[in-house]
C-alpha cells in the first residue's frame, strides 16, 4: 500500500443492487407529463454494471423531444442521490420509442390524470386513414372525436367528448 491509498474499508460504499437503480428510476417523473415516470413511460430501457459503473440506456419518446436532456439530467442526479455514483448514460435511438413500452400503470395514470393513453398497438393502419377508439379520461365515453392531430406536445393529439363535452389530450400510438 503507498501512503494516501485508501484502504477498501475507507472507500465509500456504492449501490450494486439493480432493484435499487429500477426503483429508484421509477420516483424520477416525466417533466411534460408529471404523474408517470420514466420507468412506466418504457423510456429507460436496460440498466446494468459497466466497468464499476451504473449503464443506463435511455431512448427518447422522439429524436427531437426537447425534454430528453432534462429527463437524462433528472436521472443521473436521482441515481448519484441514491448513491449510484457516476451513473453512465447512453442515449439511443434504434429501435425508435413505441408507446407500446409504456407500462399498464404507466397508462392508468396518464387516463387519471386526463389523458387518454394510447389505444392498441403500434401499427400501419393509421397511415391507412384508420382511426383508434379512444375514450374519454373525464367521463369515460366511447363517443370522442378529434380536433387537431397536434395536441400540447409532438406525441398528442387533442380532442373532445362527444358526451361531456370536455376537449382532453390523447398520447398517440407511436
């Protein structure tokens, strides 16, 4: 040993209980949409150790989505708060972000909190003028129709109740 090493028992302890990191990951919320987490949104992919460090893989809910920095930065400093120190992120793209990684909790609470979560799967048949049935969040009405396939974000759609006449977001099955 040279003088200044630190002995093991000096060196502070670091986490390595995956559990933790996925549990700890499941507290840190969506910044556009605050009640569901990025665990639930299926935005965290895969955790592992990599040369004594926390690898995270994060893939965007879209390439351009201008929150991805502050979601990387929310977990980093979540993981470092639990005590995961220098967590590793990595940032991909392929295969794309599908609402269908979004959890069924994860869509329970986007209804409860008045969006309508994505309806299905991911498929072509919208691009063949297909729509889905969604159902109102508020009153729960099969009868909704759209307004604008542009809601308050790039991944929503806005519309309407036919029956309680409420106007709602609706996360788009992407």
């Amino acid at each position: 040993m040279r003088p200044g090493e630190l002995i093991a028992s000096d060196r502070p302890a670091q986490p390595t209980d995956l559990a933790a990191a996925w549990a700890t990951l499941a507290l840190v919320m969506d910044p556009e949409v605050p009640v569901v987490s990025v665990v639930d949104l299926g935005i965290v992919r895969d955790l592992d150790w990599q040369a004594g460090h926390l690898h995270v893989v994060v893939t965007p809910t879209y390439s351009g989505c201008p929150a991805t920095e502050v979601i990387e930065s929310d977990i980093r400093e979540a993981l470092e708060q639990a005590g995961f120190r220098k967590p590793h992120l990595e940032r991909k793209l392929t295969p794309a972000w599908s609402t269908d990684w979004i959890t069924d909790d994860g869509r329970e609470r986007l209804r409860a909190y008045g969006i309508a979560p994505p309806v299905g799967v991911t498929s072509k048949r919208s691009l063949l003028g297909e729509s889905p049935a969604v159902v109102c969040p508020q009153c729960e009405s099969a009868h909704t129709e759209v307004l604008s396939e542009f809601g308050s974000t790039a991944c929503k759609a806005l519309y309407r109740c036919r029956d309680c006449l409420e106007p709602f977001d609706y996360f788009k099955c992407i």
